[in-house]
C-alpha cells in the first residue's frame, strides 16, 4: 500500500494549484483525477483563452461578487492570496495576458499556458500525479484514510476534495465530492446550475426565436426592489432563450417561477426621444426605433401591438408612451435554464457552515474541500477561477502545516 502526507483528488484548477502548493512546502502528495484530460474547464474558458481572474475582486468584500449561504465565508482566502498573487505567479511563468472587460483578465495565447504552468508548479513541488485513476472508496480508521484506486490501495492521513460540480458533465463533471460529503455527514446546500442560459415555453418565445443570434447591451435585474440583483451587460437571443453575459449572471440570482426585468434601450430617453421623432419624421415606428435597439429587434417588437405598428408622425402619444415602457420594462417568466449541460458553474454544493474558512477543513478531521464543490459562486468574468486558486492555496498551507 502506497502512502501520502495527502491525496488531492480532483486535477482541476483547485486541486493542481492546492497540491502545487502543498508540495513546495514539503507535503508529500497525490493527486490524481478519473479523466484522462487533467484540467478541462481550464481548457475551454474563456474562449480557449482563460479568463483566469478579476482585477476587481475586493477580498474585503466578496459579498459584491460571490454568492452562496455566507458569502463572506471566502473573504478569509481570498485576502490571504489575491488576485496580484496569482498574476505574479502568471509574470513568473511568462505567461503574457490582458485585461477585456471590467477587471477580466485574459491570456494573450492559449489556456494551454495555464495548465503547462500549474503542472510545472506541482513537479516543483514533487507531486505525483495519476491520471486518469478512478476512487472507488474512501473510508476512515485510526490510521487516518485509506483510498481504493485503479492504481491500487492509497493510505494517508489527509485528504482534499477538488472534484468540481455537476456543470458540463461531458468534459467529466460527477457527483463524487457531494457523495464523499454525504458518506462522511457534511452537509451540502443543493446544488444547482448557476452561469446558465434561460429558457421559455415554446409558444411564449415564437415572437423572438427568429431573433437568435442577435447580441445587444441591456440592463437586466430579477428580485424583489429592495433585493433585486441587476447587470450591464450584453444580451444574446437564442432559438430556446435568452444567453449572453447578462443572463448567466443573473441566472445564478432566478429563482424558478419569479420573473426577470430587461431594459432593452438603458441610457436612452425613449419616451422624450418618440415624441421629438413624432414631430419631425414620417418613418414607420420601427424604423426610428432602430436608432436605439438593433433593426431586427425593432422589427420583431412593433408585431406585438397593432398600434406601433404604423409610421411614427401618426401614432398616438399613449402608444409611444407603452412602447417606450415596454421596450424599458420587458419582464418575462423562465420555464427553466439549459441545466448542468451548459451551466459553467454549480452554485450550491459542501455548506460552508461545515469547513474552516482558514483552512477549509471539514468537521470530519483531515478531510478538506475546495474549489466549485463548495457553496461559493462567484460572477461571470474570472471570479470562480480566484476562488479556486485562493481556496487551494490556503489549503496547500494548512496541509503543511497539519504535517508540522
């Protein structure tokens, strides 16, 4: 039987970097993963790119970016290694990047990169690494936890969960670090799809399932006034929905059943704007209206009300006054979202109540969890990715330091 100081499972972004941390203070570690492709969702964010963290995220409030039962639950790790930690990190391996859009931080290159980068870290740090090897069982006794594997039967006294959510199960997200918690009695807050699109009844969205394709920046909210959540950002139309920054983001507020608020015009003084136009233009309704929202979007929205339908010069003051409302307040039900399949993160997950937030040790003694399987979400735009970086590294010091 081979023996560790720990076992890291799970070869995602969390767990490479906790072991990688590990290792270089003199953790002897394990980490393996059951997929062949280590670090996946690295590989596909950001457009191939990753969008690796936020030059915005305030550690002193992560109520502003995070969600999730205690949000704050995170401040601890996150203000112990920052974004700028993590961007030195990035300088040193040469890897060049720039800042997209609000703090969004993106490599010039390759998500490739990355991974090369945090796997150089953990053979710094002597890490071994097996993959693909699957974990059939882990149980506890008084010699700490024992591992049955492909590779064989794996003892050692600490083990960390980093195996991620249930979002995009064919880049081979399970539910192995719930089932592990659950075998162990640490409770988990439901998990659910978060960073998500939103769909509706196929009826309700005939009017603008010919709209797919179309992008446009809106404002977008749902909750109660004094609660609500609301983005700037760019809307994108699909056959079944509605995508886009603007909606993943809200998607991880949306309750089921509650309805979201668009203003598909903000910034615009649409109700003076069609009264001006009123008294100097003879054009349809719809063609003055594509001075504020795309001409398809126009289009489509006047076949929603006869009486917007007619050149502009001859449409009651009441019409433009709804048209205008309506194009500011465009609010609408989901039937649902398109689920884990397309879900970049999983909200919810090992309730927070039940880790240490310095080291993010469970109840269960030597047993930790990090990363996605925890109940922080963080917003679109590279947060989830400091999450993982700053949860595995303050759990790569606790190892070494529960190793003495």
């Amino acid at each position: 039987m081979e023996r560790f100081d720990a076992v890291v499972i799970g070869a995602g972004a969390a767990g490479l970097f906790c072991a990688s941390v590990a290792g270089q203070l003199g953790v002897k570690v394990l980490l393996l993963d059951h997929s062949e492709r280590i670090a996946e969702k690295i590989r596909i964010s950001g457009g191939g790119r990753c969008n690796f963290t936020n030059r915005d995220l305030d550690p002193r409030a992560p109520h502003k970016h995070f969600l999730g039962e205690n949000p704050n639950f995170c401040r601890s790790a996150l203000s112990r290694y920052t974004a700028t930690d993590f961007i030195d990190l990035v300088r040193r391996h040469g890897i060049a990047f720039h800042e997209k859009h609000k703090g969004q931080l993106f490599g010039d290159r390759s998500s490739e990169d990355f991974i090369r980068m945090l796997i150089a870290e953990c053979d710094a740090g002597g890490v071994t690494r097996w993959q693909p090897c699957r974990v059939a069982a882990v149980r506890h006794g008084a010699e700490g936890y024992e591992l049955d594997t492909d590779r064989g039967p794996v003892r050692a006294p600490r083990v960390v969960i980093a195996t991620g959510g249930l979002s995009i199960p064919k880049i081979g997200a399970t539910d192995f670090g719930y089932r592990i918690a659950r075998q162990f009695g640490v409770r988990i807050i439901e998990p659910r799809p978060a960073l998500v699109p939103l769909t509706f009844e196929g009826e309700d969205w005939a009017p603008y399932s010919g709209l797919a394709g179309l992008s446009l920046p809106v404002r977008i909210a749902t909750g109660a006034k004094k609660a609500a959540m609301a983005f700037d950002e760019d809307l994108l139309f699909t056959h079944r929905g509605l995508s886009g920054p603007a909606v993943l983001q809200i998607s991880s507020y949306w309750q089921p059943g509650t309805p979201i608020r668009i203003d598909l015009a903000p910034g615009a003084q649409l109700p003076s704007a069609l009264q001006q136009a009123k008294g100097r233009s003879r054009k349809l309704l719809a063609n003055e209206l594509a001075a504020w929202v795309p001409a398809r979007l126009a289009d489509a929205w006047v076949q929603r009300d006869p009486a917007w339908q007619r050149p502009v010069n001859e449409a009651a003051d009441k019409a433009l006054a709804s048209l205008a409302e309506a194009l500011a307040n465009w609010e609408l039900v989901p039937s649902g979202s398109e689920g884990y399949r397309k879900a970049e993160v999983t909200a919810g997950g090992v309730d927070t109540r039940e880790l240490s937030s310095q080291t993010l040790e469970s109840r269960q003694p030597g047993l930790y969890f990090i990363g996605e399987v925890v109940d922080v979400t963080g917003w679109l735009g590279g947060y989830n990715f400091q999450w993982a970086w700053s949860s595995g590294w303050a759990c790569g010091q606790a190892l070494a330091a529960a190793r003495g």
